[in-house]
C-alpha cells in the first residue's frame, strides 16, 4: 500500500517471450524425434493382437461373416458400397478363392504388425485387412470393430515399430554384427548399409498387385493416390539412405517423425472423443441419471453369457449405482484428467479394469480388448519398460539379462533408420518439454 | 528459464532448403490433424450451428472409414429383450403344406453364447442388427420408408431366416417363411422402478417371404 506511486507490474509481462519460448520449445519437440514410441508399440501391438485373435476366433464363422454366399450376399455388399464408397478389396470378385486368400492375408498381416516385422508395410497391409473384411459386411461389426477400423488407418502414419518390433532386433543385431567386423559401432551407420534386398522384392509384388488393381480400375481416385504415394515413398526413402544418407536423409527423418507425432496426436484426441462422447450421450439419459443404467444390459440376452453372475450383479443395487454413476463420471471427466499425472493414471487404471470386467461379464472380450489398447496410449513409459522387461526375464528361462529392449538407445527398423545419437524419452519424471495433450501419451 | 536443457534442435544444422522442406511438413500435418480433428468432433457433438451449416461436409468426410459410434447403452440402455422368431412353411412329400411353429432363432444364439468367454459376431450382433437395420428402414405396416436401404435390410432378415432354416425342414421343402419379433421389457429393479410397469411380450408379425423367388434377382431387376 505504500508503493502506490510505482506501478503495479504487469501479469501479462513477459508473455509474449514465454510465448515464443513455448513455440519454439513445441517446435523443437515435434521435430525432435518420434514422441511416444513406447505407447504407439504397445497400441500397434494391441490392436494387431485384438484382431489376430478376433479373426482366429471367427475362422469357423469366417464364410458367414464375409463370404460371398454370407446372408450379407456380395450382391448386398456389392449395392451398398456402391453407395458409400467403402474400401474393401473383398467386392473385387465373388469368388470363394478370393475370399479365402483375403482372410489369410488379413491374418497374416497382423502377425506382422504384431510382430513388427516390416512395420510400415505391414501397417499398410493390416489396415487393408481391416477395411476389407469390416467394409465388407458393416452389420456384423460393433463398438470392437469401429474402434479396430479407426486405429488401423491412423497406426499407417505412425512409427510404431521403433521398440518392440522385429525390425529393432534386426537392426541391433546387424549394428553388432557390423561392429564386431568393421570396428563400426555406430547402428545408423550399419542399418544405412544394407541394400535390403527382401525389402527390394516385397517393394516390387506390391507394387505389381497395385498396378494390376489400378490397370483394372479397382481403385478409387482417392485409394489409388494414397497406396501409390505409400510405394512412391518407400522407394525414395530407400534411395535416399543409399545415395545420400547426409542431410536429405535427416530431412526426411524429421518429416517422419512430424507425420508420426502428428498421427499419435490424433489418436490420443480420437480416444478422448471416444470417451466424452461415451459419458456425454450417457448424462443424456434418465436411467443413467437414477443410478439404474446398468441393470438393464446385465438383463440383456445378448449381453449375459454368464446370467447367475449378471443377474447376482443387478440385484446388488449399491453396487449397479456405484458403477452406473462411476461409468459416466470417468468417461466424462477422462479427457480433463491428462493434465494431471497423478489423477489420470488413476482413471486409466479404473478403465481398463472396467473393460476387463466387459469383457467377462457382458460377453465383449474383442471390444473390450481393443479399448484396452486404445487406453494404453495413455500408460507411463516407466510401467510399460518396467513391465516388458518382467515380461522378457519371466519368458526367458535364464532370467538375469537385463531385456534388451530397455537399454537401447534410438530404435527403427531397416526401413526406418537408426539415429543412435537420440534419445527414448527414458523412464522416469514427466519431460518438462511436452504440455498436454501429448503428456498423457509421453509421460 | 535458461536456454532448453538437452542437444540442440535437429533443425538448427539444416541448409535453407531443409528447413522449409520441415516448416511445410509441420504446417501440413498440423492444417490435416486439426482438419480431420475438427470433422470428427462435429460429427459426434451435439448438432450446432457450425455442423448445421456443413452437415453434408462433415458427413462425407467422416463416412465411411470414420464413422463414430460410441453409442452402446446410451443415451439409454436398452430395456428390452427382442427375440427374433421365425417359421416355415414346408410341402410334404406327399404334396400336403404344412406350418412348422415358431422358432427362437435368437433364442439359439443365446444358447450358443451361454457360458462361452468368446462369443461369435454371428450369434451377437447377426440377429441384432439385422432387425434393427429392418425396423429402420420400415414403418409398422411393414412398408419401406428409406429407398434402397429397406429393400437391402428386407433382403438380409430373409436370407438370414432362410439360412437358418435351410432348404429342407422336417422331410419337406420350406415354401416359404415369415419372422417376427418377440419384445419382452426388462423388469424394472425392485429399488429403483420409477418408470412404467412392464406389460407382456408383444409381437410384431412380418408378412410371408416366399422361398424360391430369389431376393437378389428381384433387386437387380428393381
């Protein structure tokens, strides 16, 4: 109160340096390397493992799901797609052959997500798996498959075989090999190297099969840009590590990485909206507003395939409120949550132990898989590097060593490059570069 | 805050032409993430003045690989059990017709699921969907109110039935059939029955489908 002949200093002073700090510090992040590689692995293998086990599980029911004699007949399919332009390579013929060779592609393309092996391709491929079989009959699918369709086009622009992946092992291997000849230690320079030749053969039958298709006019404007520019970019990516690995590689490295932190973006947001909109629709509704919501689908006949356990469950009225109002509270308040460490992993816990008891109590196990997954994204890297290694002692017999994966340093695949200078964000406190929404993903 | 802790950005060795190739890579992810964030949140938001204005927009783009559906259970639950029942008529050997009773298809797929962790999208959503696609696409008089549509759910309830059913039925050859569905309302909990006391099962009758007339020529010839 003395002081009142000199100003009170501005709240806003300094704010338009803090600004520039922020940009440039956001800058600097997003063309820093691959945010998050962790969480987009644990998502890649997630959902690769949810379909591999979902088309597994339906290979007796295979034909009268997507077969051309399925109650959805071709004819159906055939009509429908014409309408909303779906993609889905099953319409290219009715016949029986194709159909099978497609279902054994799809499944095949998910072991190779799964497993990481020629991640980028097989990321292309898994998606043409999923859009093909789930195009083909969109009455047979559920929230399961929708989530599954979403995930499988945005993991194409990801880099999500960076750890966990078969192409890292590869890549350590051949990086200790060329080590243990050339004295070379540095793996980038021991991934550049290699002319790749099963890479150079699987780049030349897909790039037949989608002249074939194009040549055939199976494709659509739109489809036929987007595959051409996949095998376009392949080709150069390759070139560009053979001829000039110098700063024409660096370019390209970073635009990877922008194109894969803005995809990681855009799944986080899109698990968000699952989410608010879940808790959204649900406020709007009077059972959901009494506590009574979720005695209804535990009497459901579709939706018990365990009616003692169901209905021992609607009759505890605590418990069906409690969960009824606990449902919606997280759903609602999820999104919100991100900006605190501490409280989201809380809820991330409270939802996928939710989803597990979905998937046993109302019969949803490939739904509730895949949203498992999709809440992943949002787990600490601490605890999934913590928890792959756990895996990795308990798997292996020896125990002792140390899981490989934990300690290397920069990961990618043959056809991803190696930049052993950067660092995985390491396990530990939150990386003060990274504001949310990309905190919950990283940190 | 002293200068950013960490190596130099990546960015700082690039030549010019490096640099812009990067600033254009950000610029055009950054318009396609928020573009495609943008579409998909006005699809799922409430109806407003923005996605009013673009609903043709909006649904172009969303459908049909971004189709959102977030719906199960809400905004409220489903308070009924629909079973999907159907029967056949079948001729005899002896030239004679007769009608079979109902059946409970969907009663089947309930005994199929039953104490299975893994139940098929055949048994769980076949049925399902199938009827409530044709109660969408038809009025209650059973006439079609959404062009194409309710001729493609007409045309996919019968091939179910008659899959079900098959060709031949108690040692004659199905004629034709007809379905109809069994709605029972869920009762409501002891503590909590604020809304109407459940009336009984109510059945909705559809006409008969004959068998040999094949769906989908009929279609390509409308």
């Amino acid at each position: 109160m003395s002081a009142h002949d000199s100003p009170v200093p501005s709240p806003f002073a300094g704010l338009g340096r803090g600004l520039d700090r922020a940009v440039t510090r956001g800058m600097n992040t997003v063309t820093g390397g691959a945010i998050a590689p962790y969480q987009s692995a644990i998502v890649r293998i997630g959902f690769s493992l949810t379909w591999l086990l979902f088309l597994l599980r339906e290979f007796p029911h295979r034909v009268e799901l997507y077969g051309p004699d399925a109650p959805w007949s071709w004819d159906l399919a055939k009509q429908l797609v014409a309408g909303n332009h779906a993609f889905t390579v099953l319409l290219w013929t009715d016949s029986r052959a194709w159909f099978e060779i497609v279902y054994a592609f799809a499944i095949v393309a998910s072991v190779m997500l799964l497993l990481g092996w020629r991640t980028r391709t097989a990321s292309v491929l898994f998606m043409i798996g999923v859009l093909s079989l789930q195009n083909r009959s969109v009455f047979e699918g559920d929230g399961g498959d929708n989530v599954i369709h979403l995930m499988a086009i945005y993991l194409v622009f990801t880099r999500c075989g960076k750890v966990w992946s078969l192409d890292r092992r590869l890549a350590v291997r051949r990086a200790a090999k060329a080590a243990d000849v050339g004295g070379a230690a540095d793996l980038g320079k021991a991934t550049e190297a290699g002319a790749d030749p099963v890479g150079i053969a699987l780049w030349t039958v897909f790039g037949v099969a989608l002249l074939a298709a194009s040549l055939a006019g199976k494709l659509s404007t739109g489809w036929a840009l987007l595959f051409w520019a996949f095998w376009l970019i392949q080709a150069v990516w390759w070139a560009v590590r053979r001829v000039a690995p110098g700063e024409p590689h660096t370019v390209l490295d970073i635009i990877a990485d922008i194109v894969h932190n803005g995809a990681m973006l855009v799944i986080v947001v899109e698990v968000c909206l699952i989410y608010s909109t879940a808790g959204w629709y649900k406020i709007q509704g009077g059972a959901w507003q009494d506590g009574t919501a979720l005695y209804y689908p535990l009497h459901l006949d579709d939706f018990s395939p365990w009616p003692a356990l169901s209905h021992t469950l609607a009759g505890n009225d605590l418990a069906v409120m409690l969960i009824t109002y606990g449902t919606v509270i997280v759903q609602v308040a999820f999104p919100f949550t991100l900006f605190n460490r501490r409280v989201k992993n809380v809820l991330l816990v409270a939802m996928m132990l939710e989803h597990a008891s979905i998937a046993l109590v109302l019969g949803l196990p490939f739904f509730s898989l895949a949203m498992i997954a999709a809440d992943a994204v949002f787990l600490p890297t601490g605890f999934l590097v913590w928890a792959a290694d756990r895996l990795l002692r308990r798997l292996r017999p020896g125990g002792g060593r140390p899981a490989a994966v934990v300690h290397e340093q920069g990961a990618a695949g043959p056809e991803q490059d190696v930049r052993p200078e950067q660092d995985v964000r390491p396990a530990g406190p939150a990386d003060p570069a990274v504001g949310p929404p990309q905190t919950g993903a990283v940190t | 805050m002293e200068p950013f802790e960490g190596p130099p950005p990546r960015t700082a060795a690039l030549s010019t032409p490096g640099r812009i190739a990067v600033a254009v890579a950000i610029g055009t992810v950054a318009v396609g993430a928020l573009f495609h964030l943008g579409m998909v949140f006005l699809h799922v938001a409430p109806s407003n003045t923005l996605s009013k204005e673009h609903t043709q927009a909006v649904s172009d783009y969303v459908y049909p690989e971004f189709e959102q559906n977030w719906k199960l259970f809400a905004p409220e639950p489903l308070q009924q059990n629909i079973h999907v029942q159907a029967r056949a008529e079948v001729r005899g050997t002896d030239g004679n017709l007769s009608t079979t009773g109902w059946v409970d298809l969907t009663g089947q797929d309930i005994d199929a699921m039953r104490h299975n962790p893994f139940p098929s999208h055949t048994q769980q959503n076949e049925l399902r969907r199938a009827w409530s696609f044709y109660t969408d696409t038809h009025d209650d008089k059973e006439q079609p109110n959404s062009g194409d549509r309710s001729d493609m759910s007409r045309t996919y309830l019968q091939r179910i039935v008659r899959e079900r059913f098959g060709p031949r039925l108690n040692g004659g050859d199905v004629v034709r059939v007809q379905a109809r569905s069994a709605t029972t309302p869920i009762p409501q909990p002891s503590w909590g029955g604020t809304r109407q006391p459940a009336p009984g099962t109510v059945y909705r009758e559809l006409p008969w489908w004959p068998v040999n007339a094949a769906p989908a020529a009929q279609e390509n010839a409308s």
